[in-house]
C-alpha cells in the first residue's frame, strides 16, 4: 500500500505544473518517491513496472484535465 501511495504522490508532483505552472520546481523532486518504491527490497521487476505505470497514468490525467 506505501508503494501504491508513493507512486501516486510521483505522478502528482509530476503533474501539479500542468495545472499550476508556477509549481514547476515539484518536477526536480518528482521522481523521488517513484525511485524510493520501486527500490524497496521486496519490489520485484513486475510490480516496479506496475508502479510506474501507476506514476505514468496519475501524470497523464492530470495533465489532460489540464488541457482540456
């Protein structure tokens, strides 16, 4: 569960300047939380792809929402 919540937390840093340019430092720390869940000991090659489907999807919503 920690892991689900990191890598929506990375796609949401990721996302935030889409909506708001002016948070665009969010993007130099983005990342982080992704690379500390996919990290973990118990993260096998799977779920890190999962995860970072996850980070992937959660920054493409919202940079469509965004957009349109």
């Amino acid at each position: 569960m920690k892991q689900i919540l990191l890598a929506v937390l990375s796609g949401a840093l990721l996302g935030a300047p889409f909506v708001v340019p002016a948070l665009w430092p969010f993007v130099l720390i983005g990342l982080a939380p992704l690379l500390l869940a996919i990290t973990l000991p118990s993260t096998s090659g799977k779920r890190a792809f999962v995860l970072g489907v996850l980070a992937g999807s959660v920054l493409y919503g919202i940079a469509l929402w965004a957009i349109f």
